[in-house]
C-alpha cells in the first residue's frame, strides 16, 4: 500500500460504515473507524470521540456540526475536525463514496495545520477541485 500522507490520519465518526475505511485504507489513507475500531465509542459523547482521536494521533471526520462546537471547547488540543454536511455527502453509497473520494483529495493536499493543530476543516466534493 502506497502512502498517501505521512502525518493525517483520520478517525471517521459512528454515522459513517466500516466499508468507507476500508476504501480510504485500499488507497493509502491511514484511517480507522469507530463502527469497527472504536466500537466503545459508540454513542459517546463528542468530547470523548475527540479525545480518543487525540490519543491515537487522528483527525475526526464528522456530520455532527451543532453539537461537535461543544466538544472542540472541551478539548481545544485536538489535532482537527473535518466537518462533512450530510447533504453534501448523504449516507447512500454513492454519497459515502463520494465522502471517500473528497478526504483522498484531502489528505493529498491538507490545509496547514490539519493533523498537528486544532484546525477545523468544512470538506467539499473532490470533483468541484474545492475544499
């Protein structure tokens, strides 16, 4: 397996499935997932997915943009969250998908600061060439 990026990793959050790991693993993405990984995460609260995150070196990928605030103040040391809206990348396979598609481009060419600083990232489609 060819390395895309040496320094982010990604910890996807509990609403996105084992199978979207696995992609972004099949092309290069140090990634792990709390529906396989992390099942004790599940259904804890966003602090302590931040924090977990932070303990394994990983960035956290999620939809949850009215409640994850809270957690970033709680945990202001974290190493970056990477905000994904849901219907930009809704929870069908294409849409994860495309999901996967968008962090590859992401992690091939990261904002300063993602995953070594408390950076916040809004993700957008591969294909528009944006983020």
């Amino acid at each position: 397996m060819i390395r895309v990026s040496g320094s982010l990793r990604l910890l996807l959050d509990e609403h996105y499935p084992h199978w979207a790991c696995a992609a972004l693993r099949n092309r290069g993405i140090d990634a792990a997932c709390i529906q396989e990984e992390l099942p004790w995460l599940l259904g804890a609260s966003d602090a302590d997915v931040l924090r977990a995150a932070v303990a394994d070196g990983r960035a956290v990928v999620t939809e949850d943009v009215s409640t994850f605030p809270a957690a970033i103040a709680m945990v202001p040391d974290h190493l970056g969250v990477i905000y994904c809206r849901w219907n930009t990348f809704p929870r069908t396979r294409a849409g994860i998908s495309a999901l996967v598609d968008a962090l590859v481009a992401l992690v091939a060419d990261p904002p300063a600061g993602l995953g070594s600083t408390p950076t916040v990232w809004w993700l957008q489609p591969a294909a528009t060439g944006l983020r």
